[in-house]
C-alpha cells in the first residue's frame, strides 16, 4: 500500500473511512489526527491508534466497500444485487456482456471483473454526467481495460446480431430497449433487469407478453441478506438491515417460433 492507493479504515464499531493516501496527507478523527505515512507503515491488516488511544485497522478496499462509498452520478446497484447479477446472466471469463445505464458504474465493476481482461463490457449511459462518474470510478479503482463506453439511448441504438453472452439493465423502463437488444443476444443465453419497484416488473412481463418477444421468464427474486450482531452475550439480528433494494428479473432469450 502506497501512497495514491485508496485506504480504508475501519473502526472498532465496523464504522469505515474511505480516502486515497497522500504524501503529506492526513485523517482527521473528531479524536485525533492519524497520518496517511503512519497507515502506509501500517499496511494492509495492520493496526494504527490515535493519540486518543482510539484503534483502527487498515485495509484495501474490497470491491464491496468501494462501490458502497464510491462517489454517485446515481444510485449504484447494490453489490449483493450486482453479485446476484452476475449469478443470473452465468458470467464467465472471456464473455461479451451489454450494460445499461452505466448510471454510478457499480455494476460496471461487478461485471468487468466477471468476464475478465479476455472479455468485454459494453455499457451504454444516456446521460453525459452520469458516465463520466461511472468511468471515474472505473479509473479509481480496477480497470480491466474491458470496457466499451457509449453515450446513447440504449432504446435507440443499432446492435450487432447475436453478438452477446448476458444482458443487464438497471434502467427507469428496460422494456422500451428489448425490441433494440432481442436480436442482439444469443439464443439460450440471458438477460437480466434490477428493478426497484414490483409495478416495473409486471410491465416488463406484460411488454413481453403482449409483443411475444422471445424470452423466458425464468425467476424474479429479491436478495435479502440478514446480518447478525454477534458480540457474545449479545448475540441477535442486527435492529438496522439493508431492506428492500429492487426485484431481480432473470429471462432466458430463445428462439423465435
Ligand atoms: C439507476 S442508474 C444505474 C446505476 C448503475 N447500475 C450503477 O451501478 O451505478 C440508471 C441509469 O440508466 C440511465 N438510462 C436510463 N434509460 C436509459 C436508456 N434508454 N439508455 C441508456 N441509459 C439509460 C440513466 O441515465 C441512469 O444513469
């Protein structure tokens, strides 16, 4: 860990700090002041205390804990999402997968490292802003040298045919892109949408029912992680969880009769 790698401290509550380390640099603690030098001494799995006698541990951050505090143009898929995400489309090293929107680039990142320096992202945003944030933090923290960016309605856009593995769309309304998308996914392969709310699903379902496009429906699911406190005696379901985040949509595309 060196100075310009990005820091994450961790309290003995589990609260956590994310920042960059600089030359000269310093974090500033209502109980203290730690320097960046004193971390990077530290290193990864180490141990610093403040002049307080406050302790906190060092660490790289994982994939999880930056898309957590990454800067937003837009709310990030969340990662236990994102993971299922990648789950759902049956990622593999080597694969070409399509994205839209690139929104913060949360997702960006789970599916960059899913498919690997030998596969390829092709995420696609409508707005500049937002994918300008979501390259940055691409940048900020691993680049696979793996993605396409493309600044377009995805609903608008001319696609190869049968040119991908896995579809995902975290997008206000998917449906008005499947008719661009359909022909450009492999048959048997498939195509997922996170949605936050349950009336968007049934109108993706009925979208597909009513234009017989051609997809299974193969599960919607919500991914609910209940995380415990557990410092014996205490030993009980945390009283703050992470609630509902959005509806996972997972639809196989077939052939067209
Ligand atoms: C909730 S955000 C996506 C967040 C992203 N998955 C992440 O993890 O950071 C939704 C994004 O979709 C973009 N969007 C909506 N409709 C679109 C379309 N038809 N084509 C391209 N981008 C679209 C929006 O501008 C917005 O940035």
């Amino acid at each position: 860990m060196d100075f310009g790698d990005l820091a994450l401290l961790q309290d003995r509550q589990g609260r956590t700090y994310l920042f960059r380390l600089q030359e000269g640099g310093a974090f500033h603690y209502h109980r203290g002041l730690i320097r960046h030098e004193d971390l990077r001494a530290a290193g990864p799995g180490g141990k610093v205390v403040t002049p307080h006698g406050e302790v906190f541990t060092v660490h790289r951050p994982s994939l999880e804990d930056y898309v957590l505090k990454m800067p937003r143009a837009t709310t990030p898929t969340y990662p236990k999402d994102a993971i299922t995400l990648c789950l759902l489309l049956d990622l593999a090293p080597g694969m070409r997968v399509l994205e839209a929107g690139s929104g913060s680039g949360g997702l960006t990142l789970f599916l960059a490292r899913a498919v690997g320096p030998t596969g390829q992202v092709y995420s696609y945003e409508a707005r500049a802003k937002h994918q300008a944030q979501a390259r940055r933090n691409l940048e900020a923290y691993e680049n696979w040298g793996n993605v396409v960016w493309t600044l377009a309605d995805l609903a608008e856009s001319e696609l190869p045919p049968g040119f991908f593995d896995a579809v995902a769309l975290d997008m206000m309304e998917p449906w008005k892109a499947l008719p661009a998308i359909t022909p450009a996914l492999k048959p048997d392969r498939f195509l997922a949408c996170y949605l936050p709310n349950l009336t968007q699903v049934i109108t993706l379902l009925q979208a597909i029912e009513t234009e017989q496009l051609p997809y299974l429906h193969e599960r919607t699911l919500e991914v609910l992680h209940r995380e415990w406190d557990l410092r014996p005696p205490v030993a009980h379901p945390r009283f703050q969880q992470v609630g509902h985040t959005a509806f996972l949509v997972q639809l196989r595309r077939i052939h067209t009769s």
